[in-house]
C-alpha cells in the first residue's frame, strides 16, 4: 500500500514539473513574439523618407528668369551701373540672400563680350561684416575688407556655362593692399549657374562654403573679366573710381 502511495507521489511530481516547463516554454514565445525585427523598423522608416515632400526653392537655376520676378522686392538688393563707368558691361545686379543660399541675377550688355574668349567672374565678399578685417585686392571696390574670393567661368566655347569656382579665403593680415595669396579652400558645389542672352543666374551653396562664417548682412562686389582685363564691374563708380560693395541682408 505505502508503496503504491509513493509511486503516485512521484507521478504527481513528475506531471506537476511537466507542466511548469510547458508554462515556461508558452512564455519564452510570448515574449519573443513582441519583438520588432531591425529591418521592419528601417522599412518603416524609409517609408517615412520617402513620404517626406521635396523641397523647392524660390529661384531654380535654369536660364529662366521668370522666378525673380514673383520674389517680394523688399528682400531683394540690387544696384545699377552708373553713368560714365568706364567697367559698364554690367547694368543691373539683384541679389536674394537666405541662411541656405545666396542667388545672384546679373544684366548686362552681351554685346560687349567676345564671343571667341573665354569670360570670368570675380565674387569679392566682406562676409563677415568686419571693416577691419579682410584685404583689397582690388582698385574697383574701395575698403580692405574682403575676406573671400570667389573665382570661375561663365561663359567658354562660345556659350554661357555653368559657374563652378574655387573658393580662396584671405588669411594675411588685415588691411592688406594688392593682390594676396589666396587659400583656396572648396570647389565642386559651390555654386551653380546659367546663363542666356545677356542675363546670368547662380546659387551659391553657403554650407560648401566652408570654414567662412557669414553674418546676417554683408557686403558682395563683383566684376567679369575676359583675358584677366574688367569689363564690367558691379557696383562700379564713374570713370575708374572705387565703388562700395552692396549690402545686403539675409531674408
């Protein structure tokens, strides 16, 4: 009798531990069933990506200019060619400045311009605002502030091409006259640009810009050149005289 009774309790016991590891097994699988597995998560999120709408810009560098004219004005600094300026190929430049980019719409006289010669463009800018800091490199623009130069073709091969320049930071000392060394820093998506019947467009690219800190108003010069000889030079002063660079003030 005691021993059919002691068989029973280790039936019992042998059930009894079944049953706890079935109970464990259920919630092993419970608890591994609530995981996300890594790539459902990125798939989601690239969704999330591609959902996202693209962004457009005011002004879309494509030698049409028909975007320049729906800008409010009030955000715009523009300056003209003056009367009896010996560098007038230039009549009008306009400028539009945001924390992202900086567009630059020229006017000028085609007519001027040899079509057989290869032209540049000179971007003189006192970026950071500063007097006191930066050099003249130049006799067309007065004050020894420019901190950057920015140096390419806009027109090659007889056609208008996109501008492309290096970007040359000054780095001498301050107040310098003449033509410096430069420290050429960035090239390649700096800028972009186009160009038809006597009109020109570019962007400049401010985060390709790099190591050149550029306050919420600066100034900004510019000249084209053919065969490294100034043909026109915005803002320009009568004769040969020193002109001030524009203002302007990012919007």
């Amino acid at each position: 009798m005691k021993k059919n009774l002691l068989f029973v309790f280790i039936g019992l016991l042998l059930l009894s531990g079944i049953e706890a590891c079935r109970k464990d097994e259920n919630i092993a699988k419970d608890d591994s069933s609530s995981l996300i597995h890594p790539a459902d998560w990125d798939d989601e999120n690239d969704n999330e990506e591609d959902d996202k709408p693209e962004v457009k810009l005011p002004i879309e560098i494509d030698g049409a200019f028909s975007d320049w004219d729906a800008l409010d004005k009030s955000k715009l600094a523009v300056v003209e060619s003056v009367e009896g300026a010996d560098w007038d190929l230039i009549n009008k430049m306009t400028v539009y400045a945001t924390a992202d980019y900086i567009w630059i719409c020229l006017d000028f006289n085609e007519a001027g311009l040899d079509k057989s010669v290869d032209a540049s463009m000179n971007i003189y800018m006192n970026s950071d605002n500063d007097a006191s800091t930066g050099c003249a490199p130049t006799t067309e623009f007065s004050g020894a502030d420019v901190d950057c130069l920015l140096q390419g073709y806009i027109f090659a091969a007889g056609k208008y091409i996109s501008y492309n320049p290096t970007l040359y930071l000054f780095r001498g000392e301050n107040g310098f006259v003449g033509w410096p060394s430069w420290d050429g820093v960035a090239s390649g998506n700096v800028a972009e640009g186009a160009g038809v019947s006597g009109r020109y467009e570019l962007r400049l690219n401010r985060e390709a810009m790099v190591d050149l800190p550029i306050a919420d108003t600066f100034t900004l010069a510019l000249d084209i050149q053919q065969s490294w000889v100034t043909l026109g030079a915005l803002p320009n002063a009568a004769g040969t005289g020193s002109a001030e660079k524009l203002i302007v003030t990012v919007k």
